[in-house]
C-alpha cells in the first residue's frame, strides 16, 4: 500500500447534485482525473496543489494544511475533528478528480477505519477494475455517464458499461451532464447502457454550466426533450441541477 493518499481537501457540506442533495456530508477530495472535460471545475492536479486543506471544524469555513501525501492516520484524525455529533453527516463522500485513480489507498484506509458513516462514491465512472477492487466497501455509488461530444473528450462507453455492472451490486445512481451540443445519439448510447444493465436505475440529468451559470444555449424545452427521450427507456428520470452555486457552499 502507498503510504499516502494526494488529497485537494476534506470539508463539511451539504451534497449539492443527484438524489440525496441536501444531506449533509463529510467530503474527501482526491486530486487528479484520468478525464479532462471541457467543463470541468474542480482543481485537480497533484503537480499544482501540494497540500490539502481541512476544515478544523464542521461549517466554520477555516482550515488548516496538511502535506501531500495524507497518510491513513492524518485522514482518520481529520474526519474525527470534523464530524462533529452523531446524525450530523448522512455520509462521507469519497470524491475528485477521480478518486479510484487512488483505489489502493481508499481500500486501505476503508478496512483500517471503523465504520463511520455509509460511504458515498463519486466517479467519473470510468475505470472498473478499480472500482471492484473496493465495491465489498462502497455504499452508493454516484457515477456519470460521459457524452463525448458535450465533454469533448474521447468515447468512454465499454468503460462505462462494465462499470455500471458492476457498480449495480450496490446502491448506483447514474449522472449524465447536457449541453447544447449534446447529441440525441450519444444521449440514446448512455441510455442503452443503464437499460441493459437495469432501467430501474436512476438517471440524473444535469445541465452543464459554464462559470456557474447553465449553458445558454441549452433552452428549457431541450431539457424536457432529453427527460422525455429517457423516460421511454428508463423508469427514474429526474433533472437535478448543480446547487452549490446558489446556496453559496463549499
Ligand atoms: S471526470 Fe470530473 S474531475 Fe475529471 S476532468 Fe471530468 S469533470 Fe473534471
């Protein structure tokens, strides 16, 4: 096992996208993705950011700095200081850049921790083996599907499909970005994945937003063209947009 993990940060929020938006967490942020998404924006990369921050307590919105790499021990004093009474946090989410980039470290640090709280994954979805190396330790799975063409980045569809069969052996909600570019091919690529897999899963639909703000393009009748064009194939749809922008949170 690496002695340590590359960490941006570990703070205390509400989940801001997806179905349990709302719910208080404690966040543990891995640096560096795999993915370089047009809309991206999160810093992610270990080359840039040394040192993670952590909030010295729940809310308060002041942090102190640890070195990278961030050993088991440093993270598990880290989240003791800022869970704060029991039933504050529903979760901890594990989340990036592309935290099974660090998959070792995760399974290291899941088995040497007590239970804490249920763990909430977030991934880009994209690296499978990873993820079945620590699903035995996962509890949701939030993970997105990625059009090519609204991301600009390359096809990620096998990738996506053995990770959704995988990720299926827990509680799994799928997220997919739009844009006005998106394509009513690729969307019907993702939706053909999450249905083989199994059309109860959720799909969250989220519109991209540019410097906070969502695509302009993008009108409203286009997104409930896209829940309409899904919920032929699939039984949960909703469209959820991205809420730390407005509530002001980290
Ligand atoms: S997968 Fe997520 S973290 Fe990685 S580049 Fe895309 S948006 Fe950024």
């Amino acid at each position: 096992m690496s002695g340590g993990a590359f960490l941006s940060e570990i703070f205390s929020s509400i989940q801001g996208e997806g179905p349990y938006i709302g719910m208080r967490q404690v966040f543990v942020r891995f640096l560096d993705c795999n993915l370089d998404c047009s809309y991206c924006d999160t810093e992610n990369k270990r080359a840039v950011l040394r040192e993670c921050r952590i909030e010295k307590e729940a809310g308060i919105g002041l942090f102190s700095y640890l070195p990278n790499p961030v050993s088991i021990d440093e993270l598990e004093a880290s989240l003791t200081a800022l869970e704060g009474f029991d039933g504050l946090h529903h979760s901890i989410s594990i989340t990036g850049g592309e935290p099974l980039l660090q998959a070792e470290f995760i399974r290291g640090w899941l088995e040497a921790a007590k239970k804490r709280r249920a763990i909430y994954l977030e991934t880009n979805g994209t690296l499978p083996e990873k993820l079945k190396s620590l699903i035995d330790k996962i509890d949701i799975i939030s993970m997105d599907i990625k059009l090519p063409g609204t991301g600009a980045i390359a096809p990620q569809w096998e990738a996506h499909r053995s990770f959704l069969e995988i990720a299926a052996e827990r509680e799994v909600f799928v997220k997919v970005v739009v844009s006005a570019a998106t394509k009513d091919g690729e969307l019907d690529h993702a939706l053909e994945i999450i249905e083989s897999v199994n059309a109860a899963i959720p799909l969250v639909i989220q519109a991209m937003t540019v410097d906070g703000r969502p695509d302009e393009g993008l009108s409203p009748r286009r997104i409930f063209d896209i829940q309409e064009r899904a919920s032929r194939r699939l039984k949960d749809v909703r469209i959820i947009p991205q809420t730390h922008k407005i509530t002001g949170v980290l």
